[in-house]
C-alpha cells in the first residue's frame, strides 16, 4: 500500500494535506483498496461547516458502501466533482483524487493524526 510522507492520516483511513489553514481530504491507498472498484461518490455542500468526526461523504464501490469522515473541523471550501463524475480516478490515483477542500478551525487537530510512518505500522497492525 502506498503511503505518501508529508500527509497526515487518521485511523479510518482518511489523508489530509494541508496547505497554510486549508486542507485537502481524501482516503487513503488502502482505504481505496479495500473497498474495490469505486462505482459512486457523495460530497458534502460548499459551505458545510464540519467537525471532526463528522460524514464528509459517502463511497461506494461494487462490494461496499462506506461513510468517509473529516479528521478535522472545517468549512468546506470546495469539492472535487471530477471524482463524482469518474470515481475511478480515486481507485488510479487515490491521493491526487481529494474529496473536499476545507478551511481548518483548528490546526492543533493535526497533533491528533499520525504521520506518514505511524500510518504505516499502523497498517502493519491491521
């Protein structure tokens, strides 16, 4: 599974990439892997003021139908409808392929995912 340093990761497998107070989110390599082919995706409103913990958006793919969460509160700033249009691209290129753009509330929220290294033994323990 790849895993690509730099990015922050939280347990349910989502990456966050962040940009001075904005951050992307999408699921990880693994995340996209376990689910299959990816048939169909749900993105939250423009606008959407979440907090961590919360649905951002909905995957499904021909074996299952999976809730994606935001690891961070934010307002959604933008939504990458070129993965609603061709969810393949989130199985080819899963983090090229993110979900929402958010403006971060709190970035000390960051301290709570893992790094690129704890992401991976993570994994190991799965």
């Amino acid at each position: 599974m790849e895993v690509i340093e730099g990015l922050y990761y939280s347990k349910d497998h989502e990456w966050v990439k962040v940009e001075g107070d904005k951050a992307y989110i999408g699921i990880t390599d693994y995340a996209q892997h376990s689910l299959g082919n990816i048939v169909y995706i749900e993105l939250p409103e423009v606008g959407a003021e979440l907090s961590a913990g919360d649905v951002l958006g909905v995957v499904e793919s021909v074996k299952a139908a999976s809730d994606v969460y935001t690891p961070v509160d934010g307002k959604v700033l933008e939504v990458n409808n070129a993965i609603v249009d061709d969810p393949s691209l989130v199985n080819n290129d899963p983090y090229g392929s993110w979900m929402a753009l958010v403006e971060l509330k709190d970035k000390s929220q960051l301290d709570n995912l893992m790094t690129a290294e704890e992401y991976k033994k993570f994994l190991d323990e799965e």
